[in-house]
C-alpha cells in the first residue's frame, strides 16, 4: 500500500508536466533530497528548501519555506515552483493544501539502502537528469558491494545505537541504522523491537550488554557520566562514539559512509 501511494504520488507529479519538461524552480522538504538533487546536479534549480536543509552548502543559500514539519505555503507559493518534493510523511501532510493550489508534487521515500540508489534513479527521471542518476545509483551499488564483500566475523558484535537520550530511544528492524549494524557485521541488541524507531529501557541495555554503542544525538558527555552504564563492555573498554547522525539517517549516498566508519568500529571490537 505505501510503495503504491508513492506511485501515485509520482503520476500526479508527471500529470501536471513533469515528464515533458524538466522542472526548473523546485522545492524540497527533505533534506536528504536537496542533497541528492545537488548530487544530480540540478542544484541550481532547487529555489526552497526547509530550514535543516544543510548539505552541501550551497543549500543554506536557498529560501526556507519552513522546517520539517511546518511549511510556509505563502513563502512557497511566491517561489512559483514547478515542483515540490518530500517523503512520504511530509508530502502526505500537505497533499489536500497542495492539490488544491495546483503544485505538482512527488514523494520518494526510500526504506532501504538498496532504495536509495534506486531513488537516485527516479529522481533524476523526475527532474532531467536519468543519466546522472543511474551513474550515481552503480557508483552507490559498486561501493557497497566493495565495503562488504570481505567482512567475515567470527562473532558479531553487540551494538547499541542511541537514536534520542531522553526518553531514551534507538533504531529497531525497518530502519536504516538497524541496516547498517547488520551490513556491518554486527549485532543489534534491539534487534528484536516491534518497530523502527523504539523506545528503550536503560536496564534491558545493561541486560544485553553491548560491547559498542553508538550517539547520534551528540550527547557524548552527558552518556559518559551514566553511572549504571559502566558496568557494560562498551564503556569498559571505551568503545562510545559519537557520530554526524546525518550520515546514519538521511537517505543519501553519504549513508555508505556511514557504513565505513561503522564497519571500521566494528573491526576495532576483534583487535
């Protein structure tokens, strides 16, 4: 059901004109499409983008028409845009507001690493640009197969990613993160949660005790001085990393980079 949305998303996209001529004033609400729209080499005709629009730079000169969840549709409506481009969530949001003043629209909401290069391909028909996102979309697929080919563990090791410190939530099956921790050889200790984005228990971590964790919420400092978690291989053997959670949560090439540096954490555990 939700791929055939999307589907439909798209056609209504392409109804309005999309598939004979390239759009040439487009807004994003994502930023992790504003940076793919760059990628494809079509930055310059991106006119609005939301305020956490932030990579690469050239996309903080833009106009913000709000942030993730607001948009300003007066703001927007002044860009004259010939196309407005979100996920799935954000795009449903504002589909009635949208229709009604006549803006082509389309949402690509890619849930897997493999989707994401895929989307390079779809965005780039959408905008012009097929050729540029079918050389990005084999370039992503050739650098993953290169990352993982050689990964051979005897044991996997046990990795907590901290998503959000209070309440105190991490990345189950279904997300990205979860996708990483796997590609990289290692083991999610919530791995077993009834959703992607769950919250967590401080004392089911120190049950399961996870020999790496991982912060996306830059919060080092304040995670260090957890008393009941010094009992726990990761902080015993100072395995806590603080990482760009841009890289582990946008849909984007730079995702693989992700990957790496997880990867290269993960060789450390065996040494």
């Amino acid at each position: 059901m939700r791929r055939r949305f999307i589907m439909l998303l798209l056609v209504f996209a392409l109804s309005f004109g999309v598939a004979h001529a390239s759009p040439k004033r487009i807004v994003s609400l994502v930023p992790g499409l504003t940076e793919n729209l760059f990628a494809l080499g079509v930055g310059d005709r991106v006119v609005g983008v939301t305020s956490w629009c932030d990579f690469p730079a050239e996309a903080q000169t833009k106009t913000i028409v709000g942030d993730a969840m607001n948009l300003n549709v007066e703001i927007l409506l002044s860009l004259e845009p010939d196309l407005v481009i979100g996920d799935y969530s954000l795009v449903q949001g504002h589909l009635d507001r949208l229709e009604e003043l006549g803006i082509p629209f389309a949402a690509i909401s890619p849930t897997t690493i493999e989707e994401v290069w895929q989307s390079f391909i779809s965005l780039g028909e959408l905008v012009g640009a097929k050729a540029k996102g079918e050389e990005l979309a084999r370039a992503m697929e050739a650098r993953l197969t290169t990352l993982t080919e050689n990964i051979d563990r005897p044991t996997k090791p046990r990795v907590f990613i901290e998503v959000w410190n209070e309440p105190l939530m991490t990345a189950g099956p279904g997300s990205f993160m979860d996708e990483l921790i796997v590609l990289a050889g290692g083991e999610n200790i919530a791995g077993d949660s009834p959703t992607p984005w769950p919250t967590f228990s401080e004392e089911l971590v120190i049950e399961r005790d996870p020999e790496v964790v991982i912060l996306t919420n830059y919060n080092l400092l304040e995670a260090l001085t957890r008393s009941a978690w010094q009992q726990t291989s990761a902080f015993k053997k100072e395995r806590v990393y603080e990482v760009n959670s841009d890289l582990y949560a946008r849909t984007t090439g730079r995702i693989l980079d992700a990957l790496e540096e997880l990867i290269s954490i993960l060789d450390a555990v065996g040494q």
